[in-house]
C-alpha cells in the first residue's frame, strides 16, 4: 500500500486479494477508553501475521536462521473499528521482493467481512543475525513470500 493508493482503490480490495493467516481474537484489554481496539495493537496483528505465516510456510522457527528480518517500516490505514470480542483475520499480499527486503500489504478483516476493516504495510529488511549488516533475503524465506499473491498495483 503505497501513498498514492486511491480511496477507490482501496475500497475495492477483499478477501480474495490476500492469504488469509490464522484467526487472531481481540481481548478485553485491546479496547481503549473509546470502545476500539487501541492503533497500537494493529502493529501487534501486523507483526503475529507476518511472523506466524514465516514459521508456518517455512516449517523453521525464523528467530533461529543466520538472517533475520528487522520492521524497517510499517503504516496502517484504519477504515473500520475493531472492538471486544470480534475476530481479526489477518491477508497477506506481497507488495515488494527485493534484493534484502521484502514489503507487505496487510488487510485486518473483522468476523466475516469481505472489505479489510485496517490496510498495512510492513516492511522486513533482512540481516546477518550477529552482525545486524544487512544481507539476501533466505531463499528459505524467498520461497514462501513468493507465493503470497501479488498486492493490487495501487
């Protein structure tokens, strides 16, 4: 999702335009005193999609490889509330592979509904796990996010 994704664009993306990752349930301490899920956990359902669909595709805990994927960057664009006791579903779609990152586009989709309720980016670059110098993306980790579908060119 860059910046130049139009309202429309937006509107038009469902469920289909991503690889749905395992269910993620609110908690009662997600809310905040305005009766929604607080931004701050949407990073949190950012970064449990990603990393859960890495050691899930991979069969590998990721922490545990000689390269490890830093948050470089992330943004949210929230389109609809989420609040106790709804069920998030997290998408993936790849927005970017490069040489040593890799950029997603996340959609938060709330119970049952087909338009994302949130849209992120998120932004893993990779690095050599001792000396934190940026390196290639594993080809372990290559293969899998090559199989999330494309992001809609937006």
């Amino acid at each position: 999702m860059n910046d130049r994704a139009s309202a429309v664009e937006l509107a038009a993306l469902r469920r289909e335009h991503f690889r749905l990752v395992a269910s993620v349930s609110t908690r009662w301490m997600d809310d905040d005193v305005y009766g929604h899920v607080n931004n701050v956990v949407y990073y949190s359902y950012f970064d449990t999609a990603v990393n859960g669909y890495l050691i899930a595709a991979t069969g590998t805990d990721i922490r545990t490889l000689p390269a490890i994927g830093i948050v470089a960057e992330t943004s949210c664009r929230f389109l609809q509330e989420i609040a106790f006791p709804d069920r998030v579903q997290p998408g993936l779609a790849l927005e970017r592979l490069g040489h040593s990152s890799v950029i997603y586009r996340i959609g938060l989709f709330r119970n049952d509904e087909e338009a994302p309720c949130a849209l992120g980016r998120f932004v893993h670059v990779y690095v050599d796990a001792t000396t934190r110098r940026p390196v290639s993306v594993p080809e372990l980790i290559r293969g899998v996010v090559s199989a999330l579908p494309a992001a809609a060119e937006s």
